[in-house]
C-alpha cells in the first residue's frame, strides 16, 4: 500500500545546501521513481560517476511500496534532497523537483535512465558556457530492460523547430538540459496531461518562448524499454491525442496525418 506520509532525507537535511559557484555553475539532476527499485541503484550511481564537480541530485518518490526508499536511504550521504510521499503522478512529482532545484540549469534522469558516461553533465555545462543558449539536447539509446547492452533504438533529433514538433517529434526528453529561469518565466508541466506533457512543455518553451537552444551530437543517456508513452496501440492513441492538444494550446496547428509522418522516422531508429 502506498505510503500517506512523508519520508524525507539527502544532504540538505543534514544542512549541507549546494549553489552555483564561480566558473561551476550548480546543475540539477531531477530523479522521479515509484516502485523503481530494480533500477534506481543505476541511475544513481550513475549521477555519482560523474566527474562534473558541482551537481545536485534531487529524487521524488511517490511513496512506493518496494525497496526504493531503502535504497534512498542507503544513498542518503550522495543524494543532495530526497522525499517519498503520494503526489498526483509523474509530471506532478516532476514539478516538486523543479520547485526544490537549486541549480542553474536543470534537467530529468528517471529511474528507468543512466548517464552513458561519467562526462555527460561536464560536456552538457561546457556547452552552455560556449553558447548563449537557453537549452540543450543530445542523443539517447533505447536498451533492453533485462540487458542493457542490447540497443532496440537510436533516438537522435538533431533538430529542434516547430515543423518537427508540428508532427510529433521532439527531442528525448532525458537528455533535456534547461535554464531553471525558463521553467520560473514559462510555467510548469501541465498535469492534466497523462503521457505527453514533456512534449507540451517543450512546444510551450519554443512557440511561446522562443528559447534558444544548442544540440549535443552524442548520446548522453540511455534508457531501458518500456514507460507511458511506449505500452501498447491505446497508449499511442492516447499520446497523439495529447500533442495535437498541446499544438492547439500553444498555437501550432497539427493533426492526425501531419502526426503519421513521424512514423518513418522513427521505424529508422530501430536497431535491427
């Protein structure tokens, strides 16, 4: 049964508190999981591989049920801030992570995620310095859930424009890497969204905000299979349902066949 109450621990509750110093800016790593303890011991560690000096790691747990808040407090010393309690879903406990981040620049590594190698938020921070912009993306592998050295799936948009956006295709969202002052100007994610309010957010940051961004030519995370947007033909309905929403709220106009041109695309990706 889920847990009613708040569990809470990380760093910040023994009064240690980080922030952006001088030429290390502080950058957010936003970990959501319910029942993810099966995984969650990779994605954590590999936050602590990485040789980036000044990173915060925030976890939100929705009060799950397994051996995830055990394995929260056995990381409780290298996990900056950490809480278990019952919320209103993914992109709800998303939005509790952006409002306690600290950092500079912020971004989502799920319990299903890893960082590819210990240079990822080093190379995401060089990036930022060298550019003006509001964003970064990068590349993202697709793996077996029982072997991760299995590929299924390529995910490289090396693009970011209302055209793509327009029939479906985004930048993984993963590999997100976001200025926090665009999520206090632009708003959170939008949680009567079930699936797709990733896609929202991102088609809101570029139609309505005209951020700027920058791509990274490399995989930075790789993801095990599976997650809402990836369960079946009625999930998939159900997303496509909610991005040709997200376009009309926002004022890009899409429909179902602009939608069908994405297909292509992806069928591409696949390893075979």
């Amino acid at each position: 049964m889920n847990k009613k109450y708040k569990i809470e621990g990380g760093l910040r509750s023994k009064g240690i508190a980080k922030q952006s110093l001088a030429n290390k800016p502080l950058i957010s790593v936003i970990t959501v999981v319910f029942n993810g303890a099966e995984t969650l011991r990779d994605t954590i560690e590999s936050v602590m591989m990485q040789g980036y000096e000044n990173i915060e790691h925030i976890i939100i747990d929705g009060g799950s049920s397994d051996a995830t808040v055990d394995i929260l407090k056995k990381y409780d010393d290298f996990i900056d801030y950490w809480i278990s309690e019952k919320d209103a879903g993914i992109y709800d406990a998303m939005n509790k992570g952006i409002t306690l981040a600290y950092g500079e620049y912020l971004g989502m590594l799920n319990a299903d995620d890893m960082f590819a190698d210990k240079n990822v938020l080093q190379t995401i921070i060089d990036r930022f310095k060298n550019s003006s912009a509001d964003a970064v993306f990068s590349c993202l592998n697709i793996v077996d859930q029982n072997n991760i050295t299995k590929i299924i799936r390529k995910y490289r948009a090396a693009k970011l424009s209302s055209s793509l956006l327009r029939i479906g295709v985004m930048p993984p969202h993963p590999t997100f890497y976001c200025k926090k002052s665009c999520y206090v100007k632009g708003g959170m994610y939008k949680t009567n969204y079930k699936i797709a309010a990733d896609y929202e957010m991102l088609v809101r940051l570029l139609i309505r905000q005209k951020i700027s961004w920058s791509f990274i030519d490399k995989v930075t995370v790789t993801m095990r299979s599976g997650g809402l947007s990836n369960s079946g033909f009625m999930s998939s309905v159900k997303l496509n349902q909610e991005i040709i929403r997200a376009c009309k709220e926002n004022g890009l106009y899409t429909n179902w066949i602009f939608l069908a041109m994405k297909l292509p695309i992806r069928l591409f990706e696949l390893i075979r």
